[in-house]
C-alpha cells in the first residue's frame, strides 16, 4: 500500500518561507565591554517576527490551502456519495422499505460494496442498516443448539459473523463457502461451535481462498477433513443425488449464473420432498422456503460434493 497523503502535520514541519534572507553577519562584544543594547533588541525582533510568519503559514495552513482539518488535528474524510445508479437504487429501496433510509442518511458509513448487497438481496438490509453498529463485534461462538442430522438454515450475513472478515472482503459479501460448509458440520455432527466464521478462518489459514474470486473448490474436497467429514464428488445425475441425501449425506453445489447469483455461490441441498431438492442457500431464505426441481438445478451446478463423518 502506498504512503498515504500527509495530514496538516506532515505539511506543517517540511514547510519552510521561500522569501526567507540570509543571516545578518554576527555582531562580537568588544574586548573588556559589555555588550550592546541595540544588538539585544535587534535579536528579539527577529525572533518576533519569525514567530509571525509561523502564526500566518500555520494560518494558512488550517484555512484551506491543505488537507482539511478539526482543530483536534483529525483528517475530515471527504464523504461517500452513491454514483447515480446506486443511488437511485436506494431511493426505490426505501420507499418500499423504510428502514433504508438509514443508509441515504449516512452513506459513509457503510461499505459501497453492503449498499449494494442491499439494493440487490433486500432480505440482508436489517444486517447492513446495523453494520455501523455491529463492525466491530466479536463473532459468535456458537450458531446456537443444533440437533444431528438436522441441518440448520445459516445465513452469511447473520450479524453475528457477518461483519468478520473473510479474505478480500466481508462474511456478509464472500462466505457462502464456509457457511454452506458450516451447516454440514454442524447438521453431521451435532456441535455448533463450528460456525460459518470458524470455517472461514481456517479457510483463510490454510489457503482456501481466492483473492477477488473466492472459495477454491478444495475447501469442499479436502478441507471438510480439518473438521471431521469425508467429501466424495458426485456426478450430476439425479438418481445418484437423490440417493445420498436419502442415506442422510447432505451436498454441497457449486453453482454459476441464475437463480442463485450473478457469478458464483455455494448452496447445500438437505433432502428429496415430493420428488424434488431441498435447499438451503447462506443468502437468500426465500429460496429455502421452496422445493426446487432437478431440471431447474442442473443447469446451474458446476461441481457437487456429498459428505459424511470420517472414519
């Protein structure tokens, strides 16, 4: 990262006048005599007026011509405003919820990124309405009482872990990896200290994740084993994804392009209802309010991975 701007500081002790003269030669006591009044005198005035330019450069100095400045000496961040897209966005936004009004209120104090996340999934704006407030909460040791064999329904932007850093970004933003991965754990298990922030630090830790891209892959084959699974990659066939979820092997997708994001995401199906897949996606909870069809599935998932406990 390169140096920042100097502050008002900085600026302050690398200034010097550019008009200012040459030193007056020095004036010597003559032998055995005391030393001359004027020559006192003449040394006060120039610390004097030294002391003036200092006044007058230091009042330049606050007055405009750097960086702006409290009188405490702290920088004034020139505020975050919404280009015209977003911020149109938001207004929509708000008038269908109006708790979003909090966010054209103060928009410095949210990442343009969770303003986005907003706009685009309006399930997640309770959680970027209290970011401000929550930024810099401990994630939660726990995702609360878990039963085994039940996987339980994780959100990546739950504000208890939402706010923690994953990576390049956010939880919130990047963690449908870890939180999909979490609720296999969890639901495999029975212990819900393994939360989606758990997953995401050792994901880091390890090398699980991918710097403006994600989650690797590999975090779903091999790094389960840091918290007891054993992966097996599946083909996509109906038949043999119906079978492990009725052997109680929940699976992870990888999914591309449609129903579920933009880019790429990671969901986990939990079971067969009437013929088709239960889902459990970390973003969105509307989509695990309903069943979804394997030929609505299919063309979206990339990679699959069912898992069950090592050993």
């Amino acid at each position: 990262m390169g140096r920042s701007r100097p502050s008002e500081y900085d600026v302050w002790f690398d200034w010097e006048p550019s008009d200012r003269t040459e030193a007056r030669p020095r004036r010597t006591q003559r032998s055995g005599g005391r030393p001359r009044r004027r020559s006192g005198l003449f040394r006060w005035g120039v610390v004097l007026g030294l002391c003036a330019l200092l006044v007058l450069g230091a009042g330049r100095l606050w007055d405009g011509t750097s960086p702006a400045a409290v009188p405490g000496g702290d920088r004034v961040q020139t505020p975050f405003q919404p280009g015209a897209e977003l911020l149109d966005q938001l207004q929509a936004l708000a008038r269908e919820e109006p708790a979003a009004e909090a966010l054209l209120a103060c928009p410095e104090d949210y990442p343009e990124e969770l303003l986005e996340l907003a706009v685009r999934n309006p399930e997640a704006l309770d959680f970027v309405v209290r970011y401000p407030r929550e930024k810099d909460a401990q994630p939660a040791a726990s995702v609360g009482a878990v039963e085994r064999g039940t996987f339980p329904q994780l959100m990546q932007w739950d504000p208890r872990w939402g706010c923690a850093p994953y990576g390049d970004g956010l939880m919130a933003l990047n963690g449908c990896g870890p939180t999909a991965l979490s609720m296999v754990v969890c639901g495999l298990t029975g212990d819900g200290s393994v939360t989606p922030w758990t997953v995401a630090r050792y994901a880091d830790e390890a090398g699980y994740y991918v710097e403006g891209a994600g989650s690797k892959w590999e975090l779903m084959s091999t790094g389960c084993q840091h918290f007891g699974l054993s992966a097996r990659e599946l083909p996509l066939d109906r038949s043999v994804m119906v079978r492990a979820l009725e052997d109680g092997q929940p699976i992870v997708c990888s999914v591309g392009p449609g129903d579920f994001t933009t880019s790429g995401h990671f969901i986990l199906l939990t079971g067969v209802e009437d013929g088709k897949f239960r889902v459990n996606d970390p973003n969105r909870r509307s989509n695990s309010e309903k069943l979804w069809d394997y030929d609505t599935l299919a063309p979206q998932i990339r990679n699959l991975w069912a898992y069950t406990l090592a050993g």
